[in-house]
C-alpha cells in the first residue's frame, strides 16, 4: 500500500476498520516498509487515536501526519504515534516537547489535541545522532526498495492494570533487533487511556519527499471488536449570521452516504465543536444525542466574533478522515461554510414551520445587547423603519416553479441583490407584526436588513431565520375513473383482478382550509415536496374488517416521491393482492424536513376503489377412490373431496372471497377418452355453490359421494345399456355468477380440460382432476337342475357391457349380494314363487347370508328337505337382493321393461333338465 508519492507537502492518512480495546489487551503490528526514490523525507506513523474521535490526519512534513505545526492541527485524538522518520524531524516539531533532528531515526511521541500536546516520548539515539554520517540507525530507514524488506514489529502490551508497554524492533535480514526497548507510555503529560484505539497509518513529505510505501501487514490481537455501522459524515445548517444576546439555531445531519441523500437513522451520540465556552456555548452540552438522522441544536456565543462549528466524534462512529460539511443558507456544502458569525444587535424573528399555502403571523423584534445584562434590549421602539426582506430557498436548492414568500401579501425578492423594502411599524417594545405565507413545500430561509441613514449612518442590522412549509395533506387517486366504486359493493362493475397492475398518482397538496377533509378538490399542489420513502397500503373497505376482511397486500409498497409539476407522481404498476372493494393510504415519512411531529403530514386515502375479482380458482388435495378397486358402476357412488380455492394472478388465496363477493358456484364435468361428448349432465351435483366460500376457500369434504348415472332406457329403440367409459375424464368447473357481463373473470359451460390438469389454464373452462372407469353393470343368474337328493348349484355373476355384449366383470371382487331362507311357508314373503305340487312337511331351503364376488362370481346353493320322507320335486323362483346399480331391466311378468328390478332365477328338483346340446328331447317307445 503507497502512503505517499515523491512529491512535497503531503500528509495522508489510512484507517484499519477494527476497535482494540485499550486495557488487558495484547497487540502487535508487523510490515514491511519502503521509502525510496525521492530526495529523503519525511516518513510515516503508525497512530493509535480514541476511536470515538473521528481519525483526521495531522500536520505534513516533519510531524509525519500526527504532530502539528502552527495553525494545523495533529491527529485527532492521537494518543500514540511510532513515526519512521528519515529526516528526523519527527523528533524535532510537531509537539509540546521535542528533543531535535533525529535523522534516519524510530520515535515514539504521545497524546495531543489541536495544537497542544503529542510530546516526544521515546526514540532510538535520544542522546543526539549516534553515527558518523549523522544518521541514528544503520542500515538506514530510507533507500530500502531492495530485498531483504526491512520488516518492522510494535508490540503494546496493556495486560497489566495501568500499563501500557511499547516496544519496537526491526528485522532487516539477520532477524529482529530492539530498536526501542518496552518502555511504559501511561505516563505524566499523557491523556488518559481511552476505552477502545484505532489503528491508523500515516504518510508525510515536506519540502523533501519519498515514496513510501508498506506491505504485508500483519496485526494480532488477544481482543479486538467490529466497527459496526458507521456515519459517513455530519452536516450543519444554518444562517450564517446570530445575536450574541440571544441562541441561534442550528440543524445537524447525520448521513449514510456521501451524498447525504440518506441518512443515518440509529440513535447516536456526537461531541460538538466548539468545546470551549470562550468560543461558542451548545444549549444542553456539547455532546448530543438524537435519532432519526437529524436534529436541532441551540448555540450560544455572549461576544461579538466567529464561531466554527464541527463534530469531533460520535457514537457509533464517523468513518475516519470524513468532513464536516455546512451549508450557509441556500449556499453550497463545505467545510469551508461552517463559519457561524455573532453580532451585538440585530433583528430576532420566529418564522414557525408552518403548512403549505397558510399564512402565519411573526413578530420582528429589533434588539441590540445591553451592556449591563448582556441580554437582548429592545430598539427602534415607536418607530417606523424601511426593513429590506428576501428569502433564498434551501431546500430544495434549485425549485421547480419557484414562487416567492409574501411578507403581508408582498412577494419579496428571492437574494441580498434584489430584496423589498417594506415599511415596519415597531411598538413601545420594539416589536412588529407581519403576515409570512410560502404556497409551496421545502425549507427556506428569511432575511432581514436594516441600513442607517443621516444621524445612524454606518448602522447595519441584520435577522434571519429558516422555516419549513409542509403539505397539509395528499391526493390519492386512480388513474381511470372505471375504478370509482361509491357503494362498495356488487353493483360495481369488476375493476382489476386480484394482482393485476394498474395506475395510481399521489400528489402533495397545500392548505385550502381547516379540517379539510378533500385534498384532492380545490387545493394548490406543492411541486416541490419530496419524500424518498413514501410508503403505501391498502385498507379494505368492503367486506369489512369486522365480518373477516383482509386489507391485503400493495405490490408497490413504499416509493420514492419526487418534486415535479403538480408534485404528480404515477405509480403506473400498483397491484392489490385481494379480492373486494379498497381504499389506497399514502403516509409521508415523519418529521419533513426536521417539523415537529405536530406538523406531520396526515395519512391520505383514496376514494372506494374496486371490484377487485379473483383471477382463477384451484382444485387441489383432490381424492377420487374408484367404488370397487380400480372401477366403479354406473349409479353407484364413489368418495371425492377437494380444496377449491380462489386465487390472484400469483397464486395465493384471496381471503376476502367470501359472500357476497364470493360469486361462483361448482359442477362436475365428464368426457369419455377426450372424444369431445359431453356427459356432465350424468354427473351428480357437487353442493358447492357461492355462500359455501370462506376465506376464499370451498371444501368438498371426505362425506361426499359422487355417481355417474346409467343412460336413460330408450324402450322404443331398445337401448338399455352403454360404455364402457373405460377413461372417463372428471373435471370441476367453477361458474362466474358475476351480475355484471363485464365480469373480468368467466368460465364457459363446457367440459374442455385438454390443458386444465395444471390448474394454471387459461383457455380451458374445467380442470380435470380424475381419470376414472365407469362401467354398465347387472348380476346375472343361471337356472340350475337335479335331483332332490342333491344340494343344486346356481352359478351367480356380475357382468357389464362392453360396447357390444355383456361380458363378465372379472375385475369386481368387491360388490356383496345379499339372499335370504325360503321354505314353503308363506312363499309371497319373500318372493318366492314355490310350485303349487309342494305339500307340509316338504320344504326347499336357500342358503342364507351374503356373498362377495370373486373375480365377478359365485354360485348359490339350493336344498329340498323332506319332514315326511317324501322328497320334494319341482320348481322354485327367486330374486337375489343386489345393490341398485348392479339390478337390471329384467321385464319380469308385469313389470315395465324401464324399470330397473332385481335379477332372479329357479331352481328345479328332481327333473334332468337334458343336455344342453339337444334342442328336443322325446320318449320313443
């Protein structure tokens, strides 16, 4: 790292960004160091300073960047500083107590302030140069940029309570040499040890130079500590002008980057300039705390003279070698403005912060230093004066549209070049009233000025002061009209979608009248406020907080307000995350321009602004179980559930969607391998309808059961049957019942879903969420024949149509069919149709229970019993209790061939029913 180049009078400075504390700690600092190539001076320091002052480097040449020279200050708030000095002056200038040219020479020098104090500690040769070429070390500590590097090591040692050793050496090839044995630098003369250094380097050349030069730099350390956020810098306003019987005001600035344009907002506290009470008085103490990033402060100064103002140090710190910058009035920044004179007798007014466009009354009081009190004593008491008046703007500097201030309805000039002379007539008290109004934003200032004439000829009194005018409010409105909904409620057209973009102004406002309640009709704009973190939210107004509304999310939150005519600014991409009806609020930050929080400007809201509609809706944790295993039957139920939820164009849930902006309701829609017919018609109702809505969500819950029913029988052309649907897509479809046919969201009666199994489509009208087979069912009985001695086996099975025939269902092995005992007592009691041949004492027994399909069969077993020893022979008929969906159109005797009827067969005993092969059997004798 170069210090210096090889040019005269320099004196530079480098800060390593780590805090030491200064007791019961170890610290040691290695490099290596060049000087070369100039004419041989002067050198560099490394600088332990308090580190809640802020480093500033001190005088050039021989003080090497930490002495002083007359007039030029040493480091700011130095306590030690190890100089490698090549002309030797280090131990010759730069501080109370020197001990002369000590060339090519290693020095310690001691704590100082200002122009007073960095003593002379410790050297190499205190007894004068040691050498015959008149240098104090050999090899000497310039002309070095060949290898070995001359390699330095500075050891503080504060373990012990009360001590802090200091020992250098050096290492220029044949390892370290003490070149300045430990040595105790808390000692008489120095300051007291403060909490925490600052390791800082410095470069110095005077009339002779060199370039100098470090490089790898090593510091350990049993403790040290991170700095933290730091302050860029400090800035002061103020008028440039005060009264030594009365304080003047000042406002200080904390900033976050060089440009001040943000501030630092922390709680901090700083140690004021002046210090002294001979040079200026601070009103509560020369240490302030504050927030926020600014404040104002009172100073006094009871002599006519110049005060300068400054920061010296703070908490958390100033970046070193940062500025204090002021500015003087409407002038520049420089630390070169911070010159703050007092006079003996002048003008002392008030102009309050104040709003926008308001006038205010102030009272001007003509005062000159009372010899006796030293206190402010009136003048020009019953007296008319010609005063001459201007104001210069300070904030902003340069306006857009600039207008004047008007002192009682006159506009006065805007600089000390041009003013209005306006006559003042001052009472017994040396006091005069005038009416001050600004109609626009920003902080100016107000001078006043007296010049004597005749018997006061040479008179000059002069009084000035800074305001701020602040908006009295905001307007806050859409941008088109369309978005105007007065009743805050469904008969408003839909506006935006919930997450759709639209426009939005805001616009500073000036005072029309108290308590207004419209910024927006008939106000004077502000062109020129500004603020950068204008933040903005949005609040329900319809549905009502009360009955479970959200106010929702502003997808631009927070802008930066600029100045610009009309003070219009257009967010033209403002979002709102919800569904309903809103208002828009604007607050401007706090305090502007450091007013009182009295003057804060109030929250504006926007008229009623809305429909705001979901954008699309979502089925999600959808559940269909197929009724048996993979498939289900026609008429038979089967269980689904779902989450149906409306969402905004980014896909979270509008909580506000809920009656009675809860508009759709739900159905399900069918279409079989995507052939393009339409079969919702067959699907059952899903009971979702618009009141089922909370919080934007509808629930189909695990209870519910859906069916696909079978095709209406057609008897005239004898269709009975259909399917299978072997891939019968199911949708839900969400319906906009909007009243408005403006509606912005729809969705069409038709089952399309090619592209709706996402939940994102926009060109589909359902979104599939099942892909199920349906089939047409019946169970089919055979007859069955034997002996009586036999127990009879009837073959039972579960069929479905497969599009041209009924073929057995080998994948039911769920369905249950239900069948009960049958005697010969009471045959209608269950159905049975027992031949008339059948006598007491017989009986046919049916096997009772249930019986579950195995790979879509089973067989029922049929018994004649015999009481009287005589076997019964004959037929017996009976139906088989099937679920619904599984009974068929049997058109048994007297039934209508449209109705569905259970499926029945007989079983005959004692009879050989023949082969099957044989059409016709007969006996020949």
């Amino acid at each position: 790292m170069r210090l210096t180049e090889a040019k005269s009078d320099q004196s530079t400075a480098s800060t390593y960004q780590r805090l030491f504390p200064a007791a019961n700690n170890l610290v040691e600092i290695q490099f290596d160091h060049y000087a070369y190539g100039g004419s041989g001076a002067d050198g560099i320091a490394v600088v332990l300073s308090d580190a809640s002052i802020t480093p500033q480097p001190g005088a050039f040449g021989g003080p090497l960047g930490y002495g002083y020279k007359p007039g030029i200050s040493g480091f700011a708030g130095g306590w030690l500083g190890i100089g490698i000095d090549e002309f030797g002056n280090f131990s010759g200038e730069g501080g109370s107590y020197n001990i002369g040219q000590r060339r090519q020479s290693v020095a310690v020098r001691g704590s100082g302030a200002g122009t007073s104090g960095y003593r002379y500690l410790k050297g190499t040769c205190n007894n004068g140069n040691s050498n015959t070429n008149g240098n104090c070390l050999s090899p000497q500590v310039d002309d070095n940029n060949v290898p070995p590097a001359h390699r330095y090591r500075i050891t503080i040692d504060s373990q012990v309570s009360g001590q802090s050793m200091v020992k250098i050496e050096r290492n220029t090839g044949a390892g370290f040499v003490t070149l300045i044995p430990a040595f105790n630098a808390v000692q008489n003369g120095q300051a007291a040890i403060p909490s925490d250094f600052l390791m800082s380097l410095t470069g110095s050349t005077g009339g002779s130079n060199n370039n100098h030069e470090i490089d790898n730099v090593q510091i350990c350390a049993l403790k040290s500590n991170p700095i933290g956020a730091q302050i860029d810098h400090f800035e002061f306003d103020h008028t440039g002008q005060g009264l030594t019987c009365n304080p003047e005001t000042v406002t200080i600035r904390a900033c976050a980057n060089a440009s001040c344009s943000k501030l630092f907002t922390d709680p901090l506290t700083a140690t004021l300039l002046p210090e002294s009470a001979s040079e200026g008085i601070w009103i509560g103490g020369n240490q302030v705390s504050f927030s926020g990033g600014t404040a104002q402060l009172q100073l006094r100064r009871n002599t006519a003279g110049t005060v300068t103002l400054g920061v010296k140090g703070s908490s958390p710190t100033t970046k070193p070698l940062s500025k204090t910058l002021c500015r003087i009035g409407n002038g520049g920044l420089s630390e070169n403005n911070c010159s703050l004179k007092f006079a003996d007798s002048g003008f002392i007014f008030d102009v309050p912060d104040k709003l926008a466009n308001k006038p205010i009354n102030v009272l001007v009081k003509a005062v000159n230093k009372s010899d006796e009190t030293q206190q402010c004593v009136p003048s020009f008491q019953s007296q008319t004066k010609t005063l001459n008046f201007w104001s210069s703007y300070h904030t902003p500097s340069a306006p857009i549209s600039p207008k004047a201030v008007t002192i009682n309805n006159t506009a006065i000039g805007t600089s000390s070049d041009s003013p209005t002379a306006l006559n003042l007539v001052f009472d017994t008290n040396g006091q005069a009233s005038i009416s001050v109004n600004y109609p626009d934003a920003g902080k100016l200032q107000l001078d006043a000025q007296y010049i004597g004439s005749g018997n006061e000829q040479g008179l000059v009194m002069t009084g000035s002061d800074q305001f701020v005018s602040v908006p009295a409010g905001l307007c806050v409105k859409p941008v088109d009209a369309s978005a105007s909904c007065p009743s805050a409620d469904m008969s408003c057209n839909a506006y935006r979608k919930a997450g759709q973009s639209f426009g939005m102004t805001v616009q500073g406002m000036a005072w029309e009248k108290d308590d207004d309640k419209d910024f927006c009709s008939g106000n004077l704009s502000t062109p020129n406020f500004s603020d950068q973190a204008m933040r903005l939210a949005s609040k329900v107004f319809a549905p009502k907080i009360a009955s479970g509304g959200y106010d929702g999310a502003l997808g631009v939150a927070s802008y930066s307000h600029s100045a610009q005519a009309n003070n219009l600014n257009t967010i033209s991409n403002q979002t709102i995350s919800e569904v309903g009806v809103f208002q828009i609020a604007a607050q401007a930050s706090p305090n502007y321009l450091g007013t009182a929080s009295s003057l804060n400007i109030p929250i504006g809201y926007s008229a009623n602004i809305g429909r705001f509609v979901p954008d699309r809706f979502l089925a999600s944790n959808v559940s269909v179980i197929p009724a048996c295993g993979g498939f289900s039957y026609m008429d038979q139920l089967f269980p689904m559930s779902m989450k149906l939820s409306a969402l905004n164009i980014a896909g979270d849930i509008t909580k506000n969607y809920f009656p009675p902006f809860s508009l759709a309701t739900a159905k399900l829609v069918g279409e079989n391998n995507n052939n393009g017919v339409d079969l919702q018609s067959r699907l059952s109702s899903l009971h979702v309808k618009a009141d089922s809505w909370e919080q934007g969500v509808a629930m189909v819950d695990a209870s519910y059961r859906a069916n696909f029913s079978r095709v209406t029988p057609n008897v005239a052309t004898n269709l009975y049957q259909d399917g299978p649907f072997e891939s019968l897509d199911i949708g839900v479809q969400l319906m906009d019942n909007d009243p408005h046919p403006n509606s912005i969201y729809s969705y069409v009666a038709s089952p399309d879903m090619d592209a709706a199994s996402t939940g994102t489509c926009t060109n589909c009208s359902a979104k599939k969420i099942s892909t199920q087979i349906l089939r047409h069912g019946r169970v089919v009985m055979d007859n069955t024949y034997g002996p009586e001695t036999e127990i009879l086996r009837m073959p039972t099975r579960a069929e479905y149509w497969d599009g041209s025939s009924w073929v057995l269902n080998t994948n039911d092995s769920c369905t249950t069919a239900v069948y009960g005992l049958g005697s010969q007592v009471d045959n209608a009691g269950l159905g049975y149709n027992f031949d008339p041949d059948l006598v007491a004492g017989q009986s046919v027994v049916r096997s009772g229970g249930t019986a579950t399909f195995q790979a879509g069969q089973f067989e029922l077993l049929w018994q004649a019993v015999t009481s009287s020893g005589a076997p019964y022979r004959g037929q017996v008929t009976a139906p088989l209790d099937v679920p619904p969906w599984l009974e068929w159109y049997w058109n048994w005797n007297g039934v209508s061939p449209s109705v569905l009827t259970e499926p029945r067969a007989s079983a005959y005993f004692g009879r050989y029913r023949g082969h099957d092969k044989i059409i016709y059997w007969r006996e020949v004798n």
